[in-house]
C-alpha cells in the first residue's frame, strides 16, 4: 500500500489532506482512483490507513479508517555522525541508514575527509540529501523522516555526540572496546528514551590525535571487528549490530 508522509496541520479527526508533488503523484503516477487505500504517517510515528474520498483540484482528501501507533522505529534514538566521504558514498550511507533505524544523519568534516564542500555546494547537497531519506523513510515503512543536518566540524560533532546516553566512535586502531561488550552493558536498561551516537570516519579513517581527543572528550571508542571496513560499510553494521542488540 502506498505510504505518504502528512504534516499535522492536514489530519483532523476523520480526514487527511494530501497536497503538492505528493498528491499529483497518487492522482497522475499513481493513477489512483476513489476508495483505494494510503498509509499516511504523521512524521511521529502515528501511522493512519486511509481511503481516497475524493479529488479537489491538486489536494486529495482520505478518509481515516484506522490510527495507530506505528511499530517501525527503534526503541532509541540514533544519530549517524559521517566524516565526508568522497563522490556519492553519503548518499548511499544516507539511504541505508535511514532503512537500519538512524532518527538523524549529521555529516562532519574530519583531518582526512578528502570531501570538503563549501558553504554553497553543502547546501545543495543538504537539500538531495534529505529527498534520500525521505524515499528511504518512505521505502522502509518509518515512522518518521530522519533529518540530514548540515555539514559541521568534528568538534561541533564531538561536542553534540557525547551527551547521548551511548556515544561511541569506531576505529579500526588498537585499544578499542568489542561493540558487543559496550552494548552488553544497556540490554536491560529501558531503552525507550535512550539516546545512541555513532561517530564513523571517512576513507582515511580518524588520525591518532582525533581519536585522543574523541576519548578525553568522553566518547567510547570500541571496534567493529578484526577487517577493516569500508567507511560507506561501517555505518550499515555499526547499525545493525545495534539493531539486533537492542531491538530485535
């Protein structure tokens, strides 16, 4: 069933408005008549299955049927901190992050990120970005749409990162805790409101210095195995060893 994301101010209590590129999407794409169905989510995990009730100009009004509190997004809160890496790889990251659970992506330039857009073209790339996880939210039944946030410093990112509850940077070096033994310690915490952090590098990887300075800044600083892993891998099983620890 097609699954459409609706602003609060379009649901009342027994219909939902659906207008711009989605509604000429459901009405010329589509193809879609009266009376079949839609999910439509509210961006908060309050997911509504529909009717089509009728066409007015470029809105299309549904009938609610049923509500309910969808069941899709992880009992935490991630966020993905990605060193820039080169070419279209975030955009890849992007998009399976979002399908792995990630609430929120935030992009960072480190000591070896090759990638380094200017203010400009960081914009541009802010806006396709965020269309890659609306699909990939869209595509993998969320609840929500994550959000890719501008691009920052690691600092800013380190700053951010280890306020939630489990910040962890991987590194490929020595001297890092096993993922398992760091999730170990949270299976039977309630992880309704916990918050993870996952910082990832890019190509190069993080320098000694920055990984000196994620530890004194209170991150933990674990692995993810014996292989070295692609920095447009890690993240996808950084996310899903964390999936399977905590969620399924």
């Amino acid at each position: 069933m097609p699954r459409f994301f609706v602003p609060g101010e379009n649901i009342d209590n027994t219909h939902i408005r659906i207008t711009g590129s989605d509604a000429s999407h459901i009405m010329r794409s589509l193809r879609m008549k009266k009376g079949e169905g839609i999910t439509v989510c509210d961006m908060h995990s309050l997911e509504y299955e529909c009717v089509i009730k009728d066409f007015e100009n470029d809105t299309v009004i549904l009938e609610i049927v049923s509500a309910n509190k969808g069941n899709t997004e992880p009992p935490y809160m991630l966020t993905l901190y990605q060193a820039l890496p080169k070419n279209d790889k975030m955009e890849f990251i992007i998009q399976k992050s979002v399908e792995a659970g990630a609430c929120r992506i935030v992009p960072f330039i480190s000591e070896r990120c090759i990638s380094r857009p200017d203010k400009k073209s960081a914009r541009s790339k802010a806006e396709r970005w965020n269309k890659i996880a609306l699909e990939a939210a869209k595509q993998s039944g969320r609840g929500i749409i994550p959000v890719v946030e501008d691009v920052c410093t690691l600092n800013e990112a380190l700053n951010e990162a280890v306020k939630a509850d489990i910040p962890i940077l991987f590194y490929e070096g020595d001297n890092t805790l096993p993922l398992k033994d760091v999730l170990d310690k949270y299976t039977d915490f309630d992880k309704e409101d916990m918050s993870i952090s996952v910082i990832i590098g890019s190509e190069g990887g993080f320098s000694q210095g920055e990984v000196e300075l994620a530890g004194k800044s209170g991150m933990i600083i674990a692995g993810l195995g014996p292989r070295i892993l692609r920095c447009e891998t890690a993240p996808i099983v950084a996310l899903g060893a964390i999936s399977y620890a905590l969620e399924l």
